[in-house]
C-alpha cells in the first residue's frame, strides 16, 4: 500500500505528484508542467537564475557591512592609487577586488544589490578624495576616469555567471 500524501496547497486533496524541485506533494490541479519535471506553483514562478540573486537577511547585512569596510579602507588606498604611475589600470583592479569582496561576503550570490553596494563603496573613496579638488575645479580628467574604471570594476565582479 503507497502512502497517501496531500497537496500542501490543498490539504484535503490526495496526491501521489510532487515537486521536483522542494518535493512538497501537490494536487493535479497546482502543478506546473515545466522542462525540468512537475513543480509546485512556487518553483515554477522561479527560474533557476531568478533565484542566484535573492540573497539571506543575514548575506545582505554582510554585503552592506563589506561595502562600508570597502569604503572606509578605500579612502588611504585610493589616496596611494591616485598617485602611482598606472593608476587607471591600479583602480580596475582594486576596483574588482573590492567587487569580489563583497560578492563572497553576500554568499556569491551577486545581484543587483551587491552590484550597487559595491560600485557605491568604490565610487565613495574616490569622491571624497576629489570632491575638494573638484570643488576649486582642479580635478583631473584621469582621476575621474579612474573612479568610473574602480567603479566598473566593481560591479562587474558581480556580474551573475
Ligand atoms: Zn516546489
Ligand atoms: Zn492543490
């Protein structure tokens, strides 16, 4: 005798379907016919590179708190870059390092968010560095071109593979 089991959607329902992906039984009714097999109306919703970037509470307050680190440290580095001979190509790849750094703290999950924490917290030590030479209109065309390669940089580390 198999055992009967129930829809999770629909409790009263017997079933001998479940998802392929979670393996919670459904009824003939909530399944989705997809090519990787029968699913529940909730993994069917979600490919499998919709899901890469949803990231844990805890991956995303680890993200921001890279991106802050990132920031913080960035401003002596970038000080030091901005001053070498091939700064451009220095601050692309400091710029994917930092990336880097936050994608493992958010789980490597990549994503839009660590795409964003990570191009602001590279762009941050830049700005505050330039700002005042900016600000007198003393700014130099390579230091901005730097900050956009860090930048860049940046959130191409995190780029979903
Ligand atoms: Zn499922
Ligand atoms: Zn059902």
């Amino acid at each position: 005798m198999a055992e009967t089991i129930h829809c999770y959607r629909h409790p009263k329902r017997e079933t001998r379907v479940s998802c392929a992906t979670c393996g919670r039984p459904i009824c003939t009714e909530c399944m989705r016919q997809t090519a990787v097999g029968i699913k529940c109306p909730d993994d069917a919703r979600l490919p499998r590179g919709a899901r890469a970037g949803v990231m844990k509470p805890d991956q995303i307050l680890k993200t921001l708190l890279a991106g802050a680190g990132i920031s913080l440290v960035g401003i002596p580095v970038v000080s030091i870059i901005l001053g070498l001979p091939f700064q451009l190509l220095i601050s692309a790849a400091a710029g994917y390092g930092a990336g880097t750094l936050i994608n493992r703290a958010g789980g490597r999950n990549g994503g839009l968010l660590a795409i964003t924490v990570s191009v602001v917290a590279t762009a941050i030590p830049f700005l505050v560095l330039l700002a005042p030479n900016a600000l007198v209109g003393a700014f130099s065309t390579f230091d901005i071109l730097a900050a956009v390669l860090a930048a860049v940089a940046a959130g191409l580390a995190n780029r979903q593979l």
